[in-house]
C-alpha cells in the first residue's frame, strides 16, 4: 500500500516506514506529523474520492532537520563593473512515515 500525499508544495509518494526530505516543517524532532493524502493505492483499489480521502490520515516522525544544497547564482553586467553574488540553502525535514490510516 502506498499513498501520495501533500508535503512542503509538493507531492510525494510514501509507504510505511520508508523516509522522505521536504520543505521544512515547523516541528520538533521525535514529535508526530500528518500529511494530507492525495490518492491512495491497496493493491488493486485506487481511492481518489476527495470525501473519502477526507478521512485517511498519513502520518510520520521528524527525525532530522537538514540543510539542502549551496546554490551559488552570480549576476553580471559587462563593461560596467556590476557584480552581484548571493547564496541559498534550502531548509528541509527528514520525516520517516509510520502509518497510513483511514483506508478499508
């Protein structure tokens, strides 16, 4: 069984027990989290009904808070000496799934 659920702007595939990285979540680690199903797949049954999904919860552990790549991005303008240098670095969460309840 396996689900898709919404997690940081995006969607992403899960299964019990499996560990997914998303945009970071307000939460302290070791406490439990839920994530919103999208669709959800046991064995041959699909279930994408809105109502239904309305009662399936998917919820998860925090393990970690993480940092994402360095992103360099560097603009320049040529003949005037214009050069601008900034960085990034996404924040992200280590969630392990635990349970996908809800579903018959």
């Amino acid at each position: 069984m396996y689900a898709i659920v919404k997690a940081g702007g995006r969607q992403e595939k899960v299964e019990v027990g499996e560990t997914i990285v998303v945009d970071r979540i307000d939460s302290a680690t070791g406490t439990t989290v839920s994530f919103a199903a999208v669709l959800v797949v046991d064995g041959a049954s699909i279930t994408s009904d809105p109502k239904v999904l309305a009662g399936v919860k998917v919820t998860g552990e925090v393990l970690e808070e993480l940092k994402g790549p360095k992103i360099d991005i560097l603009r320049y303008k040529n003949k005037t000496g214009h050069r601008r240098r900034q960085g990034f670095r996404a924040q992200l969460t280590k969630v392990k799934i635990t349970a996908i309840n809800g579903v018959k």
